[in-house]
C-alpha cells in the first residue's frame, strides 16, 4: 500500500503548493543563484516512506555526489539504474494514473548561500527548468510544492522559507508518476534534474512578466506589448537604440502599440533581430525582437505576406552521453550544421526544448513549431480506451503544459506555429488546449496532427502520408478520402494549409523518394513541406565488456520491453556525422534550381523572401571527373520566386572522355553557419561526346573444357577463377542479397504502390524465406575456345525450385581481360530483389585492397531513389569511409553508375576496371566492403562484425531502391528491383 506520502506520485494534477504561474524565460538584469553543480543524491528503488530527508540537519554525508542537470541513468557507469528506450509501449503496466511502487526515486539536496543584499527582494523564486517526471521540493525543511511536466519550467516561491547565509534545498524525483502517462514520446526515458535550477531574486517593481508581440506590414514593424507587472513598477521604458525608438509608458493604462518605420523584417532566411531593453527603475529586461507577421490565407501558411515552404527537420533535445542535457556549443554547432545543409525549420519534437534553443533558432534562422510535452500513445494500443486526451480527470494537467509551453517561449519570432503535442489521439482536452492558445496567442496557428478531422487545429498535418496520399492532399476536388476523414471533414481540411509533420523516415541507409514529396511542393501551393523524420540518431555512448566503444540503442540495457534500435532514425549518427541521407535532403530542397537550356542556364530562387545578392555562381568543366576549366557566371540579383536565364561558358567537348559543366551557388561571404564559399545548391550538364561501345565478340570455337588455364591476368582451376594479377580471388559468385536495411525490414502495410510487397511481411523476411542469402552454384558446363573461357551455373536455394542462370565469359580483347556476365531468373520469382550483382572475394593476402578510386557517381554512397547528392565525378575513398557506421549495420556504400574503378593497397594500383554499359545504356555499381552482406547482415552493432582484412567487391547491374517502410511507405515502384536478365561487362587490367 502506497503511503499517504506518495500518494501524490499517482495524482493527475499537475502541481501543488507554492507553485506560480507560467512566465516567459527571459534575460533580466535581476540578481539569479544557479544552483547547478554538484548535489548529495540517494537512489532508492521505491518511493521511500519517509521524507526526513528534506530536514534542515539531515545527515547527507553517506551520500554521493550527482551532477545537476544531468539524468541519474547516466552517471555512476550502470550504479543508477539504466536508461530504458520504448517508442509506443509503457515500460510499466497501463493502469493510470497508477504506476508501479518499483519506482526509482532519487533524493537530492544541496546548501546554497543567499547574498544579504536580497533581503530587498519582494520574492525570491525557486526554478527549475526541467526535471523527469514529478518532483517534490523543501527548503530549509520546509515543504513547497510538486511539479510535474518534464520538459517544462517550474517555479516556486520560496520567499518565506529562505534566509540570508546557508540554505538547504532538497529535491526528491520520482522516475515514474501520473505524468508519464503524458509523456509516452518515442525516446529514452531518463529520469532526474536534467535541466538548470534557479534561484531568482524578483525587485520590488520589477518585471513579473513580458510579452513583445512583434507584426511586420510594408516596412513597418508593429510592437504590441504586455507587461505583467504590479503598478509600481510604472514608468516603463521600452528603447530599440537601432531604430530610436524610446518609448516610457507612465501607468499600465498607457501601454499602447507601436508602429516603427525602416525596419527589416525578421525570416528564417534573413533573421534580422533587433536589441530591446525594457525597464523600470528596478529592472531591465534584455530581448532580442523580431518583426514578422503570420497569417493563414485560404490554404496558405504566410508569413510576412508570403508563403512558406518548411524543410524541416524533428529536432529531440538527445547527446550520447548527456542525454536531453542541454549543451549550448552542442546545439549552436548542431543548428549551424542544420543551416549548412538547407534546413530552414525545426519541429521541436516532441516537447519544448531547453529555452535558450529558441534563442539560437531566432538567430540563426528557422521556421519553428513549437511542440508542447506530450504524447499518450501507448493507449493507442487498446483503441484509445481510457487516454487522458478525453477524460476530464486529466484536462488540468493538459492546459498546464500547453500553458508553461506557450508562456515560456511566447516572445520567439522564430516560433510561427504551436503545436499541442504528438500521438495522444484526440478529445476534449486537446481541444481545450487549444480554445485556450487561440485566445491567449492570436499570432500564431495552432497544429495537432492528431486532429484528423480538423475540428480544433489550423494548419492540416499528416505524418508519412504516402506520395500519392500527399498529391491527392494537394489537389482540389479530389475524391479520394483523407486518412481519418468523413467526406465533408476531408473537404474542410483540403481548405487549410497542409505540412507533414513527420515524413521520410530516416531511419539506417535510407530513406528514398524525399524529392517526389519535394516535387508535390511546387506543384501544388497547398503543400508546405515538412519534417524529417529525424535529425539525429539517440544512441547512447556505452561499451562492451572488452571496452570498445558503441553507441547503444534498445535492448542495450537489458530492458524488460523496448524497441530496439527504431530509437536510431536521424540524418546524423549518434556522433555528429551526417549520413547521405542529409546530403541528399540538402540536393532535393536547395533554394536554387538551375534548368539548362542551349546554352543558357535558367537559374530560379526557390526562397522565401530572400534575393540571390548573398550568392556566387561557379562552375566547372572536367573531362571523366579531370578538371579542364572553371569559372564565375555573370548572374543578376534575382528576387525570390524570380529566375534569371545566363548563358553558359563555352564548354570544351572532349572526343575520349565524358564532358561534365558542373554549376555551384556558393556564399559570397561566411555566414554565422558557414564560411564563404559553402555550396548551397548544385546542378551538372552532360556535354559528351556520343562514343561507341565496343561490340561483344562472339566466339565460335567454344570446345568442352577442364576449365584450368591462364587468360592474360587471369587464372582458373576446374572453371572457377583463382587468381588475378597474381592475387588470389574467389569468384565472380552471383549475388542477390544484400544485408537487409531497416527499411528492407519494415513490415508496414503500406505497400500499395507496389504489387511485389506482401503488408505485414518484409521484404527482408521474404528474401531469407527465399534463401537469397543463402544461395548454392551448380556448375553445368565450361568450355572454351582460343582465348576464352564460357562457364554456366545454375543459382539456386536450399528447398528452392526458383533458380538463375548465370553465364560467364571470359575472353582476352587484345591484351585486355573482359568479363561478360548474363544473368537470368527462372520464371515463378514474385518478390523484389536486393540486388542483382557479381562478388568478388580478395582474401587478406600480403598487400589488401584497403581502398577504391573511381570515376562515377559519388562521393556518397547512392541508390536508385537517393540519387540527387551524386554527382558524376572522380572520387577516392578508404575502404573504411566507403560504409557508413549505421547504428545497426546493414546495406551501405553503393556507388551508382561507375565508369572505372580501380583497387588501390596503401595507394598502389591493384586492379583497373572498366565498366560498360548495357545494351540499355545502363551501367552498374560497385561495392566494396570488408564484410560479405551475409556477415553484415548477422551483426546488431558495428562491434559485432568481425575484424577482417579482407576485401568484398560486388558490381552490381542493379541495387533496389531504400524506401522509407520501417515507417512509412516502401519503395516506389519506378525504384523497385523485379527478378529480370541482366548483364554485366567489365575490362580488367592489372594496376
Ligand atoms: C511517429 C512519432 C515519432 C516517432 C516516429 C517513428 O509516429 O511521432 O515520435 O516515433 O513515428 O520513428
């Protein structure tokens, strides 16, 4: 039987005792303690009867130290406990508000010192910025209050309870309460005092609470100003020195709008912001004030008058070793990073984040929805049957968060939507969430994709609708019903602006398709954009018994239930660096788009109200990926949603080799996000030659054969070739997997694109049904003739009847080595394949092949849907930086369309191969790694594979497409790879 004492662990109100009303963070001049630093901790197990802990002369000496902000699950290497992952599950039985009396709790204390000059206070604050989940507070032995909300800030008057000189606080956390019924976000749960803690000394006549709320109309900036403050704070001043503007209301009654001339607005593109100072003779408070005015016209979002397209990113607040701490180098570097890469807007999923954030996004530039902390969709499991979103017991706790949400961030310009929360299906709640920020906040949209029908939001969102999905959203008088939608409710929402709060899911090598979303957005202005799913991978920093070093995902603590590694879906890995993924996000959504023609370009600014004048236009010629010349276009300044047509520079077309003019935008001069010259948009024209492909010869002669023999570099024993150019090689062997990708993986239903795909299975589990990693060779015949070898194989799987003929012949084309393989199914294959390529093994031998140069597309790996990073170029890389580290290995480092590649060991030539293309025109790509797909496939983390020096090589005529369907649709049929003949011609020579 819980005690009296914890009973309020199981309370759905959200706080109790001296708890004071929301309020913006802002920066004020008024005298502030923080209490971060070292504090006395205790874990228990359960919540402990007693609270003589929190007395004045508690004897704390027995206990350790624990960091604040930082999670307990964190520290002490494992001696607190384990952080746990679940995305929908509860990791605790669904009884709300109960939870269960296993319940880490987690008792902290710490003295501080109040200066004597705070006696002059009218009120001394307590703060805390953010502590999972409920948190009951003392000073000096006196009981104050309770809080919950996680991600929210909390303050406590403390007036009465301190004194000048020693002080004590105690804190005492619960892991688990009512409120993690609210707070079911896909992430880790890592509980404790994660954020800042404050003490504030609030002036007699000072600033209790301030809200500039900012508009932008034809030159003018409009301020509208609340100050929250007693009268005796009055006169106030409000000074903007840049615009001298000096404005002193003598009593609250005289606070009156003002119109300011000559500003520049603020956007996400150019975040103009200008210094504020209001004061009163106690205090001053410092902002930074942005103008700018959103507005929804019909089905459009605007802001400042024009519409906004969001290339957005879903930002958690996640670090692999500090978890939802926040870290402000950290998170400048990670939004710069986002800048780099033409990201121009953050969902702040699924809570708000720490509330300097808002500061940098403010001044760095992005577009924000502004999510509130909660999420209950566990209950979506039993049918929303008992979710606090529809039951009156929890509308308290409801309008609580949405209230500290909107208070504490309400003077951000770069804040232009709030968002209720996530996946917490839909009620009364939700919608009295929203009556109350539609009356509190007129400037601002309110989102909730929850609201499938519409009936309390502004903006229409989806997540992962499907490309079709999305088109029909986009078009008018569609009769395609909308996803949770009556016919009348659907047509309503075809009324609204529609952004898709969650879409190409990120997770490992994927996703595809981003550019047909991003194709719908300028085909249809209802459509503006969305969010990734997301921007950065949650893996936590742990090692194995051995001590190698890896980033852990679910499952990883020895959780009871959780979700695996679905925890690692970002555009960057856990240690900072971006995935191809994010290169091809930044190619798809750049702000310029170049369309050649003739000899002119025609260069168009997809901007939102920024002009090219911050832009350079470079451009290069190189011949097979050899630099011949280069240049700076002649471009005039063109206004955004405006093109500009220039004529290209005279092109030098080689006879012997591809002609590549590659065009770059770059910055004129460095940015706070990136150094001059950064490459924001990217286009190339093939200016080749046409050059015949060499005929395949023939041979007559072919004569039954043992199939031991030397053809120039090449031998064989019995058919199979056993060494070339000295080295020893095993195969070429067909393969058809690849190690499945968390997409390959996805099991979802939404297949409906395409016939190859069953709902509910994955592609994956449809090839190890099939044995394609786990074919065997029959040879049926080898022969040759005077200078060539002929093999046929038969490739099929254990209790398989399907099978593919491989034919192989080598032949010597003067003195250069050719390979032409012809690759046919039998009939009766129903699924897509991963792949339909050749594998080469290179054992470890004295000199291994440690790295590949080639001319094709690259420098990243590509796929059949991710396609718009590549450029056609010469490239190098170790045979290292070929893969690329996913949480969970799996297929990666696929060079599409290569011309040459060559085998390099420490530098020196091995192996040069010259790639032609189909009688298509099609050519294939390589990759090579030092682990077979099988032994890939067979590893959960990067530690797992094993340590090998030895090198795979497959040339693949075909790879399937990524797709998005670990969460989200799987890959569109254009993109999918069907069981078909192939063939695959390569010229090999010695290095
Ligand atoms: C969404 C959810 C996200 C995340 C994503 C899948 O449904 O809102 O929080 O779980 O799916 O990774």
């Amino acid at each position: 039987m819980p005690s009296h004492r914890t009973a309020y662990v199981s309370d759905t109100a959200p706080g109790r005792g001296a708890l004071r009303a929301a309020r913006s963070w802002l920066h004020s001049d008024a005298p502030s303690l923080s209490l971060n630093g070292s504090w006395r901790f205790r874990l228990s197990p359960t919540a402990p009867v007693t609270e003589d802990f929190a007395a004045e002369g508690f004897d704390d000496s027995g206990w350790n130290g624990m960091p604040v902000p930082a999670h307990w699950v964190l520290q002490g290497d494992g001696a607190y406990g384990r952080p746990i992952y679940t995305n929908v599950q509860y990791p605790f039985p669904i009884d709300p508000p109960y939870v269960p009396d296993d319940n880490p709790t987690g008792d902290y204390r710490r003295h501080f010192d109040v200066p004597a000059d705070w006696s002059d206070a009218e009120r001394v604050v307590l703060r805390f910025d953010g502590v999972e989940s409920l948190f009951k507070v003392w000073v000096n032995g006196d009981e104050i209050g309770s809080a919950s909300g996680s991600r929210l800030a909390h303050e406590f008057d403390v007036t009465s309870s301190v004194r000048p000189g020693d002080n004590v606080v105690a804190v005492r956390v619960h892991q688990w309460s009512a409120a993690s019924y609210l707070e079911d976000q896909d992430q880790w749960w890592l509980p404790g005092i994660f954020r800042d803690v404050t003490l504030i000394a609030r002036p007699a006549g000072g600033i209790e609470d301030l809200w500039l709320r900012t508009g932008f109309d034809d030159g003018f900036g409009r301020i509208d100003t609340e100050i929250t403050a007693g009268p005796d704070a009055f006169p106030v001043t409000l000074r903007i020195p840049e615009l001298g503007v000096e404005q002193v209301w003598a009593t609250a009654a005289d606070v009156a709008p003002l119109e300011v001339g000559g500003v520049e607005p603020w956007s996400a593109e150019q975040p103009r912001l200008y210094d504020v100072t209001v004061s009163t003779a106690a205090e001053s408070i410092a902002l930074r004030a942005g103008f700018r005015t959103v507005k929804i016209r019909g089905d459009r979002f605007l802001v400042n008058g024009r519409r906004v397209v969001f290339h957005g990113m879903n930002r958690h607040e996640t670090h692999p070793e500090r978890g939802r701490v926040f870290d402000e180098e950290h998170a400048r570097e990670d939004l710069a990073r986002m800048k780099r890469f033409n990201v121009n807007a953050i969902r702040t999923s699924h809570y708000p984040p720490h509330p300097r954030l808002l500061d940098l996004a403010d001044e760095l530039g992005f577009w924000v929805i502004l999510e509130c902390d909660l999420e209950t969709h566990g209950f979506g499991d039993l049918d929303w049957a008992g979710n606090p979103s529809d039951d009156p017991a929890w509308r308290e706790a409801y309008l609580d968060r949405v209230q500290r949400t909107v208070e504490r961030d309400k003077n951000h310009p770069s804040i232009v939507i709030w968002s209720l929360g996530n996946e917490a299906g839909t009620g009364a709640n939700l919608a009295a969430m929203s009556a109350w920020v539609h009356a509190r906040d007129t400037g601002r949209p309110v989102h909730y994709e929850g609201d499938y029908a519409g009936e309390y939001t502004d903006v229409y969102s989806r997540m992962y609708a499907s490309v079709l999905e999305t088109e029909q959203i986009g078009t008018d008088g569609s009769r395609a019903p909308l996803m949770g939608c009556t016919p009348a409710q659907g047509a309503r929402q075809r009324t609204k602006p529609f952004l898709l709060c969650e879409y190409v899911h990120a997770m490992g090598n994927g996703p595809g398709a981003i550019d047909q979303y991003e194709a719908l957005v300028h085909e249809h202005p209802r459509l503006h954009g969305g969010f990734v799913w997301e921007w950065r991978d949650h893996g936590i920093l742990a090692t194995t018994p051995d001590g190698t070093p890896y980033y852990a995902y679910g499952g990883d603590f020895g959780e009871v239930v959780h979700d695996g590694n679905f925890v690692m879906d970002g555009m960057v890995l856990s240690d900072d660096v971006p995935t191809p993924s994010l290169h091809e996000f930044k190619a798809v959504v750049q702000p310029v788009r170049f369309a050649f023609d003739g000899d002119e370009v025609a260069i168009t600014n997809l901007r939102h109200s920024a002009d090219t004048s911050d832009l350079r236009f470079r451009w290069r010629v190189e011949h097979d990926g050899t630099l011949v010349d280069s240049g700076e276009l002649e471009v005039p300044v063109v206004a955004a949603g405006e093109s500009a047509r220039v004529p290209l520079p005279r092109i030098p077309v080689a006879r012997d080799s591809e002609t590549w003019l590659t065009v770059d935008a770059v910055l004129a001069a460095g940015t706070a996000w990136a150094g001059e010259g950064h490459v924001i948009a990217t286009a190339q024209l093939d200016r080749s030659a046409r050059r015949p492909v060499p005929a395949v010869r023939r041979e007559t002669d072919w004569r039954p054969n043992d199939g031991t023999l030397t053809l120039g570099i090449a031998e064989f024993a019995g058919g199979s070739l056993v060494r070339l150019a000295g080295r020893d090689v095993a195969g070429p062997r067909l393969e058809l997997f690849r190690a499945p990708t968390d997409n390959d993986e996805g099991a979802t239903d939404e297949v409906k694109e395409s016939d190859a795909s069953v709902p509910g299975v994955s592609n994956a589990e449809l090839w190890r049904r099939l044995g394609l990693d786990r074919l065997t060779t029959r040879l049926l015949s080898v022969e040759r003739a005077a200078a060539a070898l002929r093999t046929i194989s038969k490739v099929s799987a254990a209790n398989s009847a399907l099978s593919v003929i491989v034919e192989s012949v080598w032949s010597l084309v003067g003195d250069e080595l050719e390979l032409r393989v012809e690759i046919e199914p039998s009939r009766g294959w129903l699924t897509v394949w991963p792949r339909i390529g050749i594998r080469f093994d290179l054992p470890d031998g004295a000199a291994p092949v440690d790295g590949a140069e080639w001319f094709g597309l690259g420098p990243l790996e590509s796929y059949p849907d991710s396609l718009r990073a590549a450029r056609t170029g010469r490239f190098s890389a170790t045979i290292r930086d070929l893969s690329v580290d996913y949480a969970r290995p799996q297929e990666t480092g696929h060079r599409s369309q290569v011309r040459e590649l060559t085998l390099t060991s420490t530098g020196a030539e091995v192996l040069r191969i010259t790639a032609l293309p189909d009688t298509h025109g099609r050519r294939p790509g390589f990759t090579l790694s030092r682990h077979t797909p099988q032994q890939i496939a067979r590893a959960g983390h990067p530690f797992e594979l094993p340590d090998s020096a030895a090198s795979h090589l497959i040339v693949d005529a075909a790879q399937h497409g990524l797709g998005s369907r670990a969460c989200g649709p799987d890959v569109w049929p254009e993109f999918a790879l069907r069981p078909e003949a192939r063939t695959i011609r390569l010229r090999i020579a010695a290095g």
